[in-house]
C-alpha cells in the first residue's frame, strides 16, 4: 500500500483553493504544473503560522499521505508550511512551532 512507502512526504508547490473551516482546520490543494494533490491541517496548527496562506503562493508542505476515508483518494496531513525561498521575506521565517524555518535548499 502507498500508505506504507510513502509515509512522510515534503512537496513544493503553488497553494490552490484554500479554506479555513470553522472546526478550525485548513483545506488546500498544492499544485504545480503536472499534478495536484489535497492537504489538510487540523485545527489548532493553522492558527501558529507565521504569515497568511492564499491561493497562489508558493510553499513547502511536509506532512503524512493517508488515505481519505470512504474515497479512493490520497491526501496529505500537513506537519509544517513555510514560504518558499522565493515568496520569504527578509528575515528568518517561523514554522508552526517555533523553529527557525531553513534557509537553504529544499
């Protein structure tokens, strides 16, 4: 099962169809230009991010691939989101628990 081989997975790529549920968790599909796959936050988490997610920047998730229960569809439970290099502003960008995001290569 792709479960078991891919557990934890770090993708770039453009936010798409962002949501902020009122149960507090966050809704979006990262794209890029060949495929697109849907990610969610739980509540609680979206809330410590260091800037504002928006359709149309570019980002880096890290986060479980898991199964959508009742679907034959994949999804993502987001662990941590920052900017990518290129949407950063000067200086450092925080991830959700206060770690000092890196700068370098992703």
């Amino acid at each position: 099962m792709v479960d078991d081989r891919f557990r934890y997975v770090r993708i770039r790529g453009q936010i798409s169809g962002f949501k902020r549920a009122a149960s507090g968790h966050v809704y979006l599909a990262l794209k890029d230009d060949k495929a697109v796959i849907d990610w969610v936050m739980c509540n609680g988490n979206g809330g410590r991010l260091p800037f504002q997610p928006e359709d149309g920047i570019e980002v880096v998730l890290s986060g479980k691939l898991t199964t959508y229960p009742g679907h034959s569809k994949y999804l993502v439970v987001i662990d941590n989101m920052y900017l990518d290099r290129a949407e950063r502003a000067d200086g450092p960008v925080r991830q959700p628990h206060g770690q000092a995001a890196r700068r370098g290569p992703v």
